[in-house]
C-alpha cells in the first residue's frame, strides 16, 4: 500500500510539473488529499539527496555569464556562491529552481530532469511581500499556495523566530526594509521543503536577524536539508564555496 | 527588428544533441546561399512575364473594363498576406516547441514581408474600389478581415521590438503568433457574420463568374513571382540577421575579453 | 482547490484594499460613454440606435485600461517567482487571478450598465439583454486580456503595448456581443448570438490559461 502511494505521489507530482491538464487535476487534487492527508504528504516529499550541475553553461542577453561549470551538493550541505556582479550567481540559483535553463550541460535533482516544485523554496531579491495585507495574511497567504492548510504553529514558531511576532497584525506596507526581508526570510520555516534556494538572504538584515538566518541554515543543514545561497559576505574557512567569477574567464580571453 | 536570439558561440558548440540546434544556423545559412539565386530568378522571370500579361496580353473585363488589372497585384498580395501569417504562426509554433534558433528567425524576417504584403493588398483594393464601388473603402466582410490581419501583424512587430532583452521579445510574439492564428478563423467567421447583418445592398459581389483562362494565365504568374519574391527577401532578412548576431557575437567577446573586472584578478 | 481559493481570496482582498481600481475603470466607463452624444449629438432617435454599441466599445476599452495591473505588481515584486514554483498547476493560479480580476472590474462594468442604457436612450426592453450580453463577454474580456497582460510583462510601455495586442483579438466578442444585444432590441431572436458568445466564453476558459502559463514562464526566464 505504502509503495502503491509512493508511486501515486510520484505520478502527482509530474502531473502538476509536466503536463498541467488542469481540469482533471482539479478533482484529482481534492480526492487525493482528502483520502491521504497533508502530512503524509508533506513527510514523503520532504527529502532530496543530492543535485549535480554538469558542464553548465548560461548565456544572458547575447553573453556568457558563466560555462563549463559544474558542481555537486548533498544532503546536509550548504553551498555559497562567491564573485563579482554579474558573475552569475543570480542566474546560477534561478536554473537551479527550473525558472531558467542552462543554454548547455545536465542538471539533475535526485536524478530527475525537472526541478520538483514542493522540494523548493526560493528566497529571491524581491521580498514578494504585500504592503496591503498585514505580515500575518503576507506568511499564511504562502502557507496556503503551497497546499497547507493552517498549521499554525508553523506560522507563530517562524514568526518568532525571526522576532516578527508582535507585527503581526500590522499592514506590511509599514515594515522597514530589514523586517520586510525578515517576513520573507520567515517563509523558509512556514512552507517546509528540503531544498533552499536563497539570492543574498542577508540583504538589509541587522546582525542580530543574521544570526536568526545563520542558525535556521544551520538548522535545515542538520536536518538534512540543502542550502544553495548567493552571497557578499566574507564566509567561513571550512564552508563549501562556489567562486562563480572562474567560470567566466575561459571564453572571454579564449 | 534585426536583434536576435542567437547565441553568439553558435559556431564553437559540437557534441550533444542539445547544442545541435546551435549548429544550425551556419547550415541553414547554407541552405539559403542555395535558394536565393533560384528564388531571384524564378521571381525576376515570372514578374516579368505576369506583367506583360496582365497589362497587355490578357483581355480587358467587359464589366470592370481596365479596372480589372489591378486584380492581378491585388490579389496575390491578398493571398500572400495570409500565406505569410500561416508561416509566421507555423515558424512561431515550431521555435516555441523545440526552441529553434532558426524557426525564430524565419518568423521574425517573415512578419514584416507580411505586413507589407497585406498593406499592398490593402492599397491596392482601395485602388480598385474607387472605380467599382464609387469610394475608396467599404466596410466589406474581406477588406475588414484583412485590416485586422492588418493588426495581428504589427502587434506582432511591435511585440518584438518591446524588450530590452531581444530574445524575450521574440518568445512573446511568437506565443502571440501562435494565439491570433488560433483566433483567425473566429475573427473571420464574426466579421462574416457582421456584415450579412450590416450589409450594404450596393456592394458589388466580386467574385462573378468562373475566371477564364486568359485572365488566370497572369494570375497564376503574379502568385508564382510573389511567393518567390517573399523567399528572396526572407532568404536576404535572414541571412543579415545571421551576420549582424555575428558581428554582435564579435563585439561582445572583444568587450568581455577587456572589460570584465575578474580577468585582471 | 485551496490554493486556487486562497490566490482569489488574496487578489480580492488586494483589489479591494487599493479600492480606487475598479472605480476607475467604472468612471472610465461611463466618461468614455459620455463622450459619444457630445461628438454626435444629442439626438434621442441616433443615440438609441448605436447605444448598445457605445456600451460594449466603451466596455471593451475599460476592460483593457486595468489589464495591465493584473500580473505587474507580482512580477515586480517577486510573488510571480513563487506562484510558479508553487506545487500549484499554474494554469489553474492564472484562472484564479483572472477570475479575481474580473471580479473586481468586469462586475461593476455589468452593473453600472443599465444606468448608461438609460443615458443613451437604449430602449428599456433591451437592458435584459445589455447586462446578459456583458456577463456573457466580459469574463471573455479579461480572459484573452490576461494573454497580453502576460506577455507584457516587462516591456517598454506595457499598458498601449496590451491594447494592440489584445484589441484585435477580442473583434468576435464585439461583434457578436452587439449583435445580441441588437436583434433582442429588435425582437428578433437573440438566442444564438448568446450561444456564440457562450461557446466563445467555454473556449477561452479552456485554452487561454495555457497560452498565459507560457507567457508568464518565459518572462520568467
């Protein structure tokens, strides 16, 4: 039974990825999580093994960005990409979250060609927060999209932890930059999933939240989780680096 | 309207099945250094021949009288105007599948050939309603299906030219292409059906009689010289636009080998 | 199911915190109307013959003034990325955010119909057919719009750039959606052209979320 769900789910999930017939799904996806339940679903799909970048190559508006790049993570680790502006890094993370595709080389998430959606949460530069609607309504409005329904303990717990809580009720259009990016931030513990993808997650955060950020990472690394993270900061001596900027130079002088 | 999407290492790629597509636009520039000079011919050779006997040799219409001539270069160009957005929906739809550089190409030389083919239609349909009808445009079931295929081509042009970043532009409108050639036959059913409800009782039918065969002669000539003519000018649109993505590719390799700030490092 | 809710909850909620959208394009509407008996004059016997037509052009214009918000804001401020990314088809979020947007503009344009039928001297027996004609083709309206909001996105001069774009496609709706409104005006019956405009509408419903999925991927990209 428990292998016959697997395949289901797996099913599932390439026909919301694939082929968006969005008809039959429509009662597909009703009768599916009335008979199974979220949090059967959400602990099935709440594992990734490892990614491989392969040859990667991304061209931009007519220019390399970057080529011949390749690279590995797995469970448990937390890549930080390094270099210059527009060394590629941005491009990097949104071909690893499936928005764009790599011009040549292989891309495989746990052996599959296509990025599977729940496994993703991305952090991009933009906060997508919306200033009519208050920092509650902001996060659950997430936690909804992603097909849960009101774990609230989730909400208030990621609220906490990124010291938002007494915000809460208030229209996000008062926030200030660094409380906006902490809203945003506090997405990645509402809506669960293995893979971050997260695009200099520090901008216009005070230390004391940069501490917040660096102990949930460390948090979803010993979980398991991966972490993906553009970043100007100076890192660790023993992190895994990704210095983007050598990636552009052998077609540039070649 | 000639930036373009292709990849400025087009020529370097080899190996995979995936660069193959890289590949092509160097073969197909092959294919059309081959078709130009025929179509050129045929098109120089059958104008010629479909001129003179259009305007010499084929009878005057005992109703239209001379008038009549202006059939031979209107209605190719109504037929071309439509064979074009048949080619433009069918070369957006193919770039939109397999991401072809070259399907791209061809769909964005061909938009303006068609848009020229159909204000020539256009134009010269004016033309001749001026003597047979009296004025120079009635709101006419076809001449008011052409105007808007009028439309459908410069949205599509303008589209195109829309973004700052060319390859994004040329994905939009080919999804635009794709979406007007899906609603062209409800467009033409709905102007159809308007103007049975609005017509006009003067509006001379023109299709009368069968056509005889002095007067298909030439106009079977103009249609060869026409579609041979849109296979010159696309072949000649196409291949600048190869060269100028080279030219571009060049410049921009001399611009990252001195200016990129990690290469002194 | 829920996801789809909560996206159209959250658009109302949006719509109707920014408040001032719909009651443009409503004013929008009815100055645009306003503007016909001023170049034509005020004849009652002229007006009452193109009225119906004054309402559905001066509709179709409106309908196209507020496209352009329907996907920018969340493409600019980055909820576009996680609406896509989301486990959601996307076809199905885009139908909800039509649905939200028509909701908010294309209802009241239905309502404050009858009110310029009565402007324009339409006779009364034909406001039936105004307001059934207009819930007929507005959801059309905001449907095949959504197509150039999405291809927009991200171009130089978005709003004009939609209305060339969209305008042309949407002459069926027009055309048939006048025509009902003006045989029932003439009692004659008006049943196919209803027919024609709802086969339009089924159409539109089951093609136009692909074509605006693709859109919204590729200026993604």
């Amino acid at each position: 039974m428990r292998s016959f769900l697997r395949w289901w789910e797996m099913n599932q999930i390439n026909i919301k990825t694939k082929a968006p017939l969005y008809w039959p799904f429509f009662v597909f996806e009703k009768k599916f999580r009335k008979n199974v339940g979220i949090s059967f679903n959400r602990t099935l799909i709440g594992c990734m093994n490892n990614i491989f970048g392969t040859r990667l190559q991304c061209i931009r508006s007519n220019r390399i960005v970057f080529e011949d790049l390749s690279f590995h993570i797995e469970s448990g680790d937390v890549l930080h990409l390094t270099g210059p502006n527009g060394s590629g890094k941005s491009s990097l993370l949104r071909i690893l979250a499936g928005f764009l595709r790599p011009s040549a080389g292989k891309l495989s998430w746990d052996g599959a060609s296509e990025p599977i959606h729940e496994k993703i949460q991305y952090i991009g530069h933009q906060n997508a927060v919306k200033g009519a609607l208050s920092v509650l309504e902001n996060l659950s409005f997430w936690l909804q999209i992603n097909g849960d329904r009101g774990d609230q303990k989730a909400l208030a717990c990621a609220l906490q932890t990124f010291g938002l809580e007494k915000l809460a009720n208030l229209p996000a259009q008062f926030l200030s930059a660094g409380q906006a990016r902490r809203l945003t931030l506090a997405r990645l513990l509402v809506v669960p999933a293995p893979l971050w993808i997260l695009d200099e997650p520090a901008t216009s955060l005070d230390t004391a939240s940069e501490g917040a950020l660096q102990s949930a990472i460390n948090g979803h690394s010993e979980a398991g989780g991966m972490v993906v993270m553009a970043t100007h900061t100076p890192v660790e001596a023993d992190a895994k680096v990704l210095n983007m900027s050598t990636f552009g130079k052998t077609r540039a002088t070649g | 309207m000639l930036s373009q999407a292709i990849k400025p290492h087009a020529m370097q790629v080899k190996g995979s099945a995936k660069m193959h597509r890289f590949a092509n636009p160097t073969r197909f520039l092959r294919l059309v250094s081959a078709i130009k000079p025929w179509a050129t011919g045929v098109c120089l050779l059958t104008f010629a021949a479909g001129l003179y006997f259009a305007l010499f040799a084929s009878p005057p219409d005992y109703q239209q009288r001379e008038t009549v001539r202006i059939m031979y270069v209107h209605v190719p160009a109504a037929w071309m105007a439509m064979f074009c957005y048949a080619a433009l929906a069918a070369a957006s739809a193919s770039a939109l599948i397999w991401r072809h550089l070259v399907a791209d190409m061809v769909a964005r030389a061909t938009a303006p050939i068609g848009a020229a083919f159909t204000l020539l239609a256009l134009a010269t349909g004016s033309l001749w309603g001026k003597p047979m009808w009296g004025t120079w445009w009635v709101w006419d079931a076809r001449l008011t299906s052409v105007l808007i295929l009028f439309f459908l081509y410069l949205g599509y042009i303008v589209l195109n030219g829309a973004f700052d970043d060319a390859s994004r532009g040329a994905r939009a409108a080919s999804i635009l292409a794709v979406v007007g050639a899906i609603n062209i036959p409800i467009i033409k059913f709905s102007v159809d059906w308007w103007n049975t409800l609005h017509q006009p009782a003067s509006v001379v039918k023109l299709d009368g009689p069968a056509i005889h065969m002095s007067m298909l002669t030439p106009l079977l000539l103009m249609a060869i010289a026409y579609t041979s003519f849109y296979i010159w000018i696309l072949a000649i649109r196409v291949r600048a636009e190869i060269n100028t993505s080279k030219i571009r590719a060049l410049q921009i390799r001399r611009v990252t080998a001195s200016d990129v700030p990690w290469n002194d490092s | 199911m829920a996801p789809f809710l909560a996206l159209l909850k959250r658009d109302l909620k949006l719509a109707a915190r920014h408040g001032l959208d719909s009651f443009m394009v409503v004013a929008f509407f009815v100055l645009v109307v306003t503007l016909f008996p001023l170049a034509v004059g005020p004849e009652q016997a002229i007006l009452g013959r193109i009225g119906s037509g004054m309402i559905w052009v001066a509709a179709l214009l409106s309908s196209m003034l507020s496209m352009d918000r329907l996907f920018q804001q969340d493409y600019e401020d980055g909820s576009l990325d996680l609406l896509v990314l989301s486990p959601m088809a996307l076809e199905l979020l885009v139908l909800a955010k039509t649905l939200a947007h028509w909701i908010s503009t294309g209802l009241p344009l239905i309502i404050a119909s009858p009110l310029l039928g009565v402007l324009m001297n339409v006779s009364s027996a034909g406001y039936g057919t105004v307001i059934l004609s207009l819930a007929l083709g507005t959801p059309i309206l905001s449907l095949v719009g959504s197509i150039g909001a999405a291809l927009s996105l991200g171009a130089r001069r978005g709003g004009v750039l939609i209305s060339l774009l969209i305008l042309p496609l949407l002459i069926p709706v027009l055309v048939f959606g006048v025509s009902a409104v003006e045989t029932g005006l003439a009692d004659l019956p008006s049943r196919s052209e209803f027919l024609i405009l709802g086969a339009m509408l089924l159409v539109a419903l089951a093609l136009v979320p692909y074509a605006v999925a693709a859109a919204l991927r590729q200026a993604l990209e």
